[in-house]
C-alpha cells in the first residue's frame, strides 16, 4: 500500500513537470521506452529492483542505454 502511494505521488509530479515543460507526448514515449525494455529485458529489471546497486549507478546505466 505504501509503495503504491509513492508511486502514485512521483507519476503525478512526473505527469506535472512535463505539462509544465509541454512534453507530454516525449515523457509518455520515454515511459513506454522504459517500459517495453524493462519488459524485454530480465537483468535490466533486476537492475532497477537491486536495492544493493546505488541510485547512482543506476542512473549511470540509464543514461548508457538510452
């Protein structure tokens, strides 16, 4: 329950930083991106799931990938 709270609060500030900037259509693609790749690919949702791997490093790893 908590989880989905979080979840629920960061799509919604995502969803009003990109009205803001007028970027619905690029953050909606970008999200389908993430999506169908985390889909597609087992080791990069364990990636994003590791609580060992820091933000950081994820962020690193994201950034090579697309």
């Amino acid at each position: 329950m908590i989880a989905s709270k979080i979840t629920s609060r960061y799509a919604k500030a995502l969803i009003d930083l990109a009205k803001d900037q007028n970027a619905l259509d690029s953050c909606l693609n970008d999200m389908e991106l993430l999506k169908s790749s985390c889909v597609t690919n087992h080791e990069l949702q364990l990636l994003l799931k590791s609580p060992i791997i820091k933000s950081d490093k994820k962020w690193g790893i994201l950034e090579m990938i697309f």
